[in-house]
C-alpha cells in the first residue's frame, strides 16, 4: 500500500538531474498550495555543454511534486526572487565540433581521440582546451566558442562588464568560486576557458529564469524540452529520439528563455506527469529578446517560486504567462479608469453594446523556428481563449503582440482576452492579482 505523504510548505532543493528531465528523475515534495519551492540553481547552457558526461545542454534542479496536480491541470507559480550569487560569468557564440558528437552534441558526447562516449573529463588549467578525456587527455569539449567574453558583475548585481584577455585569465584560474557553482553541481564552470573576444562592453543586470516548469511525458534532454531544440530529437540516433508527434506530446517547453520570467511574473506550467513535477534552471543575469548570440549570460543563483494555485482541467498544452506589468506589450497594458471610461464612451456614441472587461495573457509557443513557433503560440491562445484563429490572429494585432522569446523558435504571443472566459478556466483570479484590475 502506499504512503500518504503529508505535502511540505517549503522544499528546498539542491540536488541536480545533469541534463534529464522526465518521469525517471527522482521526485521532492509535495509541496502544497500556498507553499513554496527554493534552490540555489546551477548555470544553464555553457558549463553543462563543455562536461561531456552530461546528456542535455542545462543542469537543473530534481522535480517537486505539487500536492493534487493531476494531468491536465495548471500549475501556478509566482516567481518571488531570482537572484544572481555569481560574481563572473563567461559566454559566446555556439560552434559544434565535428568528431566529438555522434548526432547530437549536446547529448550523445564522444572523445574524438579514443572514442569514449559521454566520457568523464578533467579540467586542466584554463583556456579554449582546458576542457579534457579523463581517459586519453585529448580535448573534449563538443563545442567551440568562435566570438566568447567574461563579464563580471558589481557587488550590488545591477551592472556588468566584459574582461580584457588578462582579467579574464586571472579568474579563470578560479573559476568555481567565481561563478559560485552549487556544491552538487557537476558541470565544469566556463569561466575556466578565460573568454575575451568582446571586451570592455558595459551592460545591465535584469536576472530571469529560463528553463522552469513541468516535467515533460518522457525523459528529455533538459534544453531539448522546447520546440525548438527538441528537433535535435527527432529521428536521432540516441536514446531519446523521437517523432515530431511524440515531441509535441511530451514536452512542456519548460525551455523558454523568455526574460520576464522573472522576479513578479506569474508562471502557469502544463501538468504531463502526476504531480506537476516542478524544476528550476538556466538563470541568466540579463538577455536582449531573442538572446541571438544563441547563449547569454548564464549564472548561479538563489531561486525561489511559491505555488499560487492549482487549476483544474486547464488543459494548457504549454506554458501561459502573466508577466510584471512593465513586460505587456503597449497594447496590451491594462486599461487605466480614464481610458476605460473613454473607450465606455466612445462604445455609447457608436451605438455598440458596453464591452466586457479584458485582461492579458501570454502563451509561448514554439517550433523548429520562429514561423511555426508563432504558429504555435497562436493555436495555444485559440485553445484557451475559446476562439476561432482569425479572431486570435486580429485581437492579437491590435491589442496584443507577438516577441521573440528566443531565436530560432521561442514566442509569446500576448491578447488581452475577455475575464468572463477567464473565469471559464480558472485564471480571472490570478489575472486580477497580478494587474490589479
């Protein structure tokens, strides 16, 4: 028979899944409603990609199961801080290098000198090649960095700045403590590889998280629960391969990097596993939408998510997003009482009957590339505003807007949709808290 656990107010998690996530992970919890889910989170992206015993490009937290979260419903979760702990951090263009990937070079990982795959590594001094086979000495790393930078940040977390060449190696030497890696991460810090094409480029800090949320239907590579890095998955040649159906059926596009997820933001994760099964990764210091370079600023952090609601019956195939207010498109702010009163005016001398009350929305969408994860923003946002494309498509355009979450295939596609159908599902509450209307 098996045991009722007693859901927990807080659970702390500081245990990593190096790069899986899925149904076979080791699941904390639960956590109730009301209660909340901490970890101090290891960086995404550059450091798990250079440690080739890895199988998915990111090194994110072990799930939390969310007391009564059956498949199907929405999980709520309000971000109440993301907070940056590393003082350094390095990052760059994306280069694969052939030899040392079988099909996937963020998952199947093999030593191009003798052959091992997914082969433990040793990190030997620092430098583009510091990155070694434990077994041959040969370099390791499945990918380069053509145009890379370090950048540290001030005391404060507000501002950063790019390193000349001998800064850059001078902390490289240290590059753990710098990047203050979590005592159970595994990934080798990329700050050891003393980056510096780009130098003295100032930047600000506005801290995000960009791989959070609900445990995909089966095991994926962790930067693969996404439309668009989930192609890798797609007739390959390893474990986790997939067909285009099984990938749109299982994942959860937890893999977002859209930057206002973060501290304010209210996040409603798709539940494909009993329980929810909530994780926590890849914190980014800051990004431009789109995050072009391909990667950005990936750092340590103290995370912290506390569990608004459980939503019965959504039925969100993906993420739905409620973001600071500040993030809305212009067009799809709230109204404020001046403006509401005009548009009830306007509406009288028309002649039209008094509009229904309206509150935004956001659904990610996503897809092999920004055309189809448009797309599949769009068709999100029919399901769960309960109308037909075309209408979507021209709400969307003028009180709305479509942002690149991340290029080649991450959206948001904003509407400020009726709060009667809000009501219908389950969201008129959190929409009402979150905007005040």
């Amino acid at each position: 028979m098996l045991m009722q656990v007693e859901p927990l107010k807080i659970v702390e998690v500081d245990r990593y899944t190096r790069g899986v996530v899925g149904p076979s992970q080791p699941v904390q919890g639960p956590v109730s409603v009301g209660g909340r889910i901490t970890s101090n989170t290891a960086p995404g992206c550059w450091g798990p990609m250079i440690t080739p015993h890895f199988k998915g490009g990111h090194e994110v937290t072990q799930p939390v199961a969310i007391d009564g979260a059956e498949v199907g419903d929405g999980v709520a979760l309000r971000v109440k801080r993301v907070e940056v702990t590393s003082r350094v951090t390095a990052s760059g263009t994306m280069k694969m290098v052939d030899g040392r990937f079988v099909c996937d070079p963020f998952v199947d990982h093999v030593c191009g000198e003798c052959g091992a795959m997914n082969p433990s590594t040793t990190l030997e001094g620092t430098g583009r090649d510091a990155v070694r086979c434990a077994s041959c000495g040969a370099p390791a790393s499945s990918f380069e960095v053509p145009s890379g930078y370090t950048i540290a940040f001030d005391h404060e977390g507000q501002v950063g700045i790019t390193l000349t060449k001998e800064r850059a190696e001078e902390l490289a030497g240290n590059a753990a403590e710098e990047m203050a890696l979590p005592g159970n991460a595994e990934q080798h810090p990329i700050s050891a590889l003393a980056l510096s094409d780009v130098t003295g480029v100032p930047s600000r800090l506005r801290p995000f998280l960009g791989n959070v949320g609900s445990t995909p239907a089966r095991d994926l590579p962790d930067s693969h629960n996404a439309g668009d890095f989930g192609q890798f998955l797609i007739g390959a040649d390893h474990e986790f391969s997939l067909t285009e159906e099984e990938l749109a059926e299982a994942k959860t596009d937890g893999h977002m990097d859209v930057d206002s997820v973060r501290e304010g933001a209210v996040l409603i994760c798709p539940t494909k596993v009993a329980g929810a099964g909530i994780y926590i990764g890849d914190m980014h210091a800051n990004q431009g939408d789109g995050e072009i370079a391909g990667h950005t600023t990936d750092v340590s952090g103290e995370a912290e998510l506390e569990v608004a609601a459980v939503i019965k019956g959504l039925q969100n195939d993906g993420p739905i997003l409620l973001p600071p207010e500040e993030d809305l498109p212009f067009l799809a702010k709230p109204f404020t009482e001046r403006e509401w009163s005009d548009i009830l005016s306007l509406a009288r001398s028309q002649s039209q009957p008094e509009p229904e009350p309206v509150g935004p929305v956001q659904t990610i969408g996503s897809g092999a590339d920004l055309n189809a994860a448009t797309d599949n923003g769009l068709e999100r946002m029919s399901a769960l505003s309960g109308m037909d494309l075309g209408e979507v498509m021209n709400r969307v355009t003028i009180a709305g807007g479509v942002e690149i979450g991340r290029h080649p295939g991450v959206v948001t596609v904003t509407m400020t949709v009726p709060m009667s159908r809000l009501e219908d599902v389950g969201l008129a509450e959190l929409v009402r808290d979150q905007y005040g209307i």
